[in-house]
C-alpha cells in the first residue's frame, strides 16, 4: 500500500526558503503516528547510516505516554541547508512509507537559545 505524505504550503515554503547565514546545531523534529512502533523502530534503526550520510549528526526518538504510536524524533544538524535537504529526501520519505508511517509528518526546525 503507497502512503501519501502531505506538507504544507507554508512548510514547503520553510524548507525552501534561502537563508542568509549558515546556522550551527539546527535540530529538526518531527511528528507522526506510525501503524505499530516496533515495526517503525526496525525500519528507523535501520536507516541510521543513511541518516548519517544525510547530514545528521545526532537524533532521539520520544514517544506519547498514553498513545505509544506517536512518534516525535529529533535530528540534529550543522547546518539549516543540510536539515532543509534531509526533510524533503527522497530516500527519507521512502523509510517513512515503509516504517509504516500513517500520518502527515509534523516537521519544525530550531536552534538552541543562549541566555
């Protein structure tokens, strides 16, 4: 079965949009339900040298208390460039229709505050 994935207007604008200044340690989260975790997880693990090769640089995987099929997953990055190519990969949408992923991917990107 082929999953479609849908990305807002706006966030196809966020992921596109040029930027002026390379920034250093973008975090990307994103969002989803997946169909089963264990079965995400399996796919998700394995796509880690894929991942690296991708530009990330570290990543974390939470999940909802009361609902255990919403995934949030972090990855870090060195710069937003690299961030901005990983969300929209080819190969990373592939992993998600595969991991069994059944929602639009909530997708947002940060960099840490200094005090």
């Amino acid at each position: 079965m082929v999953r479609h994935f849908l990305i807002t207007t706006a966030l196809v604008a966020a992921i596109q949009a040029p930027t002026l200044a390379h920034a250093e340690d973008v975090r990307m989260f994103i969002r989803h339900e997946v169909t089963d975790y264990a079965s995400w997880r399996k796919v998700y693990d394995a796509f880690d040298t894929e991942r690296r090769d991708l530009g990330v640089t570290a990543h974390a995987v939470y999940r909802l208390v009361e609902q255990p099929n919403d995934v949030t997953v972090w990855h870090e990055f060195k710069t937003i460039e690299a961030a901005r190519a990983f969300a929209v990969s080819p190969n990373l949408k592939r992993a998600m229709q595969n991991a069994g992923v059944k929602s639009a991917p909530q997708v947002w990107f940060v960099r840490a505050v200094e005090k």
